[in-house]
C-alpha cells in the first residue's frame, strides 16, 4: 500500500466523500470522516486499538480472508502513516 489517497491514520483508501473536515468546514488533505471531523480526530485510540478496529472492516470489504492477515499488514503499514509515524 502507499500512503497517497489514503487515510494518514487508519489506511483506508479515500475518494472524495472520504475525507474529513478541518475546523473551518474544509476537508482535509490527510484523514477520513471516520477518523477526523471538525479538525479533531474523533476517538482517541492506540494504533494497536486502531488496527483492532479497522480489521472487522477491511474483512466485510473482502481486502483479507482473516483477521490474522489483515492485523499483519496493518502493523506493517500503519506505522509509515502520519499520525503514528515516530
């Protein structure tokens, strides 16, 4: 995965209606309406939290057959995203 057109906190790829909204109403360049709203992220999660989170997701939408595989590559790829990035 590469982290342009997805959300720079839980990966999910974003088109247009993805994005979220910055205080002032514009969307935001980086997180999705799931993860961001009203330029605050909307919970306060751990990234491991995260990856729990978004597994149940990204299996309904058929990107991975386990949740085992899903938790994988997210652990590989959430780190290099900009709101967990060291």
């Amino acid at each position: 995965m590469e982290n342009m057109n997805h959300c720079q906190s839980c990966g999910m790829p974003m088109k247009d209606e993805h994005y979220g909204t910055e205080k002032d109403g514009s969307k935001s360049g980086d997180y999705c309406s799931y993860c961001y709203k009203d330029g605050g992220f909307t919970s306060d999660e751990t990234m491991e939290q995260m990856i729990e989170t978004c597994i149940p997701f990204t299996l309904e939408s058929g990107a991975f057959k386990t949740a085992d595989e899903a938790r994988a590559c997210m652990q590989g790829f959430l780190p290099t995203l900009k709101r967990w990035a060291l």
